[in-house]
C-alpha cells in the first residue's frame, strides 16, 4: 500500500529533478522513491555507499563534474618498448 507524501522543493531542485527523471524515462515520483530507497538501505548491502564520507578535502562538486577531476590527476604510465612492439605486430594483417 502506497501513501501520499508531500515535499517543498525550490525552483532549482524541480528543474533537476525534472532533467534527471526526463533523461532516464522515469517520472518524478520512480526517481524520488529510488533516492529514498538508495539514502536509507543498509550500508553493508552496498559497498560504495559504505564508504561515503570516508575521504576529507574533496572538492563539493565531485560528483557533477568527475570526469573532468579524474582527467586532471590521471598519468597514464608509459608502455614498454616491448609493449608497443608487440601491438603494432597484433596490428598487422596476417598473410
């Protein structure tokens, strides 16, 4: 059995609730009920959300912009010259 629940969102919050919900095909209710279910599960059913707030000093906009963090401190190690032989000849057509 369902019961209603009334929530005051501002402006702000409606309209990224209203992308979020668009972009995935749910309504706003699916996409309310499924942040409820996430923020109050058991922590030990999801490792992830175990270790939420466990690392200090991270900038507020994380999340929204992770990519762009993760391109900024990733150093991609370089290859061995054996590597780089061994896939350029992976890449030739065999005769």
């Amino acid at each position: 059995m369902r019961r209603p629940l009334q929530v005051y969102f501002d402006e702000a919050e409606i309209a990224s609730l209203e992308t979020w919900s668009r972009r995935r095909g749910w309504t706003k209710s699916q996409a309310v009920r499924a942040a409820v279910r996430a923020l109050t599960a058991p922590r030990e059913q999801d490792p992830l959300l175990e270790m939420a707030g466990m690392v200090d000093g991270l900038p507020s906009d994380l999340s929204e912009h992770f990519d762009r963090y993760l391109d900024a401190t990733y150093v991609a190690e370089r290859a061995p010259a054996y590597a780089k032989r061994a896939r350029a000849t992976r890449a030739r057509p065999r005769r």
